[in-house]
C-alpha cells in the first residue's frame, strides 16, 4: 500500500506493479493452477484515487459479497485522511518538522 501526494499517485502506482512483478512471476510457476496478479493499493494522501482502488479491490475478492470493494476502499480512505490530518496537526503544532517527509 502507498499514499504518495497527490501528483504522484500514478507514478507509485507503477513502481509498485514494477517493483512486484517478479514476485508475481515467480509465484505462478511456483502455484500451478492459482491466479497470481499485482494489484497495488494506492490512494493520495488527500484521499483521491478512489475509482481505480475499487476497480482493483473488486477485482481482488470477485465480487463475492455486494458492495465489498466499496466498504473496504472507504475504510482504506477513511483511514488514510485520518493519518494525513495527524501528521498535520502535529507538523502545525510543531511536533514534527516537514523535512521528515522530503
């Protein structure tokens, strides 16, 4: 999973499917017969994105259960604001300084 800035969600998403392509290919030769594929989890650290994580978590459980895919990526949303905000608050209240991040 990643949560780059915004500007950068599609280029994570990418490296990611880049840097877990040969994992995936080892494993279909070690897994006969199972269905092996990368699907990245990237949302943007403001919470965009959301469209394609869907696409890619309905994907994931095959439309199992109704709506899943869409409760999981709120979750992963919700989730991924939250920690955005608190990184935030505590770069505002001094707590952390912004070169952390560069």
């Amino acid at each position: 999973m990643a949560c780059p800035y915004e500007s950068n969600k599609d280029e994570k998403r990418e490296e990611k499917i880049r840097k877990y392509q040969q994992l995936c290919y080892e494993l279909r030769e070690r897994r006969d017969g199972y269905k092996v594929k990368v699907i990245p989890t990237v949302i943007g650290c403001l919470g965009r994105g959301m469209k394609r994580l869907k696409d890619d978590i309905r994907e994931l459980v095959n439309n199992e259960i109704k709506d899943l895919h869409c409760k999981i990526s709120r979750e992963m949303q919700k989730t991924v604001l939250w920690e955005s905000e608190t990184i935030m608050r505590k770069i505002l209240s001094g707590l952390l300084t912004r070169d952390v991040f560069e």
